[in-house]
C-alpha cells in the first residue's frame, strides 16, 4: 500500500514538524509561532519545488 504512494508526500509532514518546531525555538506565543511556522512552510515548499525542478532540469 505505501509503495503506490509518490515519496514526495513524505515530506509535507516534515516540512509541518520543522516549522513549528524551527518557530516554536524562536518565539513563546502561540499565535506568533503559527502565523511565523506558516511563512515557513511555504518558503521549504518554494525552495523544496525550485530545488526539484533544479534536478529535473540537470537530468536527462
């Protein structure tokens, strides 16, 4: 069952884990660490994707 699903979804739960974790070290209020651990999320998102089309790009 795991085999049929792409290894790129594996990493949203990451990029979730890192974020809050990354925020939650820099800051103590609740609001502040989710509004900040979203502009996270999408910056590892952006910078995950241009990395990605990077290699695709390199490879044949």
């Amino acid at each position: 069952m795991l085999d049929q699903i792409p290894l790129l979804f594996f990493a949203l739960p990451l990029i979730v884990a890192f974020s809050l974790v990354y925020q939650g070290t820099r800051s103590e209020k609740m609001p502040t660490i989710l509004a900040r651990s979203v502009r996270t999320m999408i910056l590892l998102v952006i910078l995950m994707a241009a990395i990605l089309v990077v290699l695709q790009w390199m490879l044949p």
